[in-house]
C-alpha cells in the first residue's frame, strides 16, 4: 500500500482528479466497497481537534484533496500530492461511471428540494443515469433509523451525501455497514447547491487557479467564520516544515 501524504495528521492518497476518478471506476467495477473523503484545510484543522475524527480519515478507503491549500502544504512539506480532485468535478465523474455501468445514484442531505433538483441536472447531464432515490434527511443520530431505511430501500450502488463537513463523514461511517448495496460512499458537502443552480459555480479561471474558496468568500462574505482557520492552518504548516528541517539535519549528523 502506497504510503499517503501527512498533512498536519492527516493522510492523503497520492491522486489527482484523473487518478481519483480512475480509482473509483476500478473499484465500481470490481465491486469494492469504497468511503470516499474530499478533505480540504478546514477538514484537516477539525481533525486535529476531534480524534474520532482523524480515525474515520484513516480508515477511508480514499481521502482526496478538494483545496488548494492542502496542495500548497504537501508541496512546502516536502512530500507533493499530484494535484487536486474537487469534490464538485468528481461528482460529475462518478455520475459519468453510474451511467456507463449502469449503476444507481442516491442523493441524500441538503435543503428542502434541492437534492431533486440536482438529480435532475445530473440526468440532463448523463443521459440514462439511474437516480435510486433522493431525500433531504438529517444528520442527527437520532433519525439514522428513518434515514437508513429509505436509502437501504433504493438499494444503490452509489451514495452521495450532503450534510456538511464533517457531519457527512460521520453519517457514513455510522451507517454505511447497514447500507448492503452501496459502493461506493462520499461526503459531497455543498455540491448539490451548486447543481441545483442556488450557490453559482465559480468561473472556469477560477477554477484553473484554484481560487474558488476566494471566490466564494467575495459572494459569501459570512463564510469568513470557516475561512478564518486558514492562517492557522498555515502557521502550522510552517511549524511543521521547521520541524521536519530539523529532523533531517539531526540524522544527517
């Protein structure tokens, strides 16, 4: 197994969007069970306070980077990841595998309607994609019960769940043992917002540069509250590259 890149405790496995996509294709047809996490600076900062947290980080079969932060730090550290795999443009690409394989779709989390109304982009985008199930849900442990049930009753194959970071990686690793059909698992986060057309999708230029977190910061300006653990998040990551400059010069004696 390839060793993942540590960042600030975290671990990321060493793929890009295309090696990510690849890699779920794979398993899709193989028929491995499959937790997917797009984890972003953010994610790492709550992990480093929440060790149930960072264990269900570690026992995911795939923890992808959905920011350039986390890309940035792998580089400074020493250690690059290939490059990002943003939760939104995978999406698509597991909708493109459903279609071709003809494997099912569920849609769980977000506001009232808008997992419908995403679904039903996701059909004008992939022609013939199978939607097993749509539902709005919550989070709370106290309705896994009614929740469970309705996507056990659709019996997809793959799951797309958007409550939010990190209460979606929390759904899934609570639930997914009760969820037989499903192979593949992944926390979404806002994705289907931006399908159903309610949060814009930041231009393509923004995209190419990844500058999207400062995109949408300018448009939702009350997003500063999440953002605000970025210049922590980046004291440690320097921290750490002290720490690691050190390390070496002491072996090196």
């Amino acid at each position: 197994m390839v060793r993942r890149v540590d960042i600030l405790g975290v671990g990321f496995d060493r793929v890009d969007l295309d090696g990510a996509s690849l890699v779920l294709l794979d398993r899709l047809r193989r028929g491995e069970r499959t937790v997917v996490i797009t984890a972003n600076p953010e994610f790492v900062m709550l992990a480093r306070g929440d060790r149930r947290l960072r264990e269900v980080a570690a026992s995911a079969d795939l923890v992808i980077p959905d920011g350039t932060g986390v890309l940035l730090a792998s580089r400074f550290l020493g250690d690059p990841l290939p490059g990002r795999a943003p939760g939104r443009v995978l999406v698509d690409r597991l909708a493109a595998h459903a279609a071709s394989l003809g494997a099912s779709l569920f849609l769980l989390g977000a506001g009232p309607g808008v997992a419908e109304l995403a679904a039903a982009r996701l059909r004008e985008r992939q022609p013939g994609l199978e939607i097993a199930g749509t539902y709005g849900g919550s989070s709370g442990a106290d309705a896994d019960g009614d929740t469970v049930a309705r996507v056990a009753a659709a019996s997809p194959w793959i799951l797309l769940v958007a409550f939010g970071m990190p209460a979606q990686e929390r759904w899934i690793a609570r639930n997914l043992a009760r969820l037989p059909s499903v192979r593949v698992a992944i926390g979404v986060g806002g994705v289907f917002d931006q399908l159903a057309g309610l949060v814009p999708v930041p231009p393509a230029i923004v995209h190419r540069v990844g500058l999207e977190w400062l995109w949408r910061l300018a448009r939702e300006p009350r997003r500063w509250r999440r953002q605000r653990m970025l210049p922590l998040f980046a004291l440690l990551v320097l921290a750490e590259r002290l720490q690691r400059l050190r390390r070496m010069k002491g072996a090196g004696r």
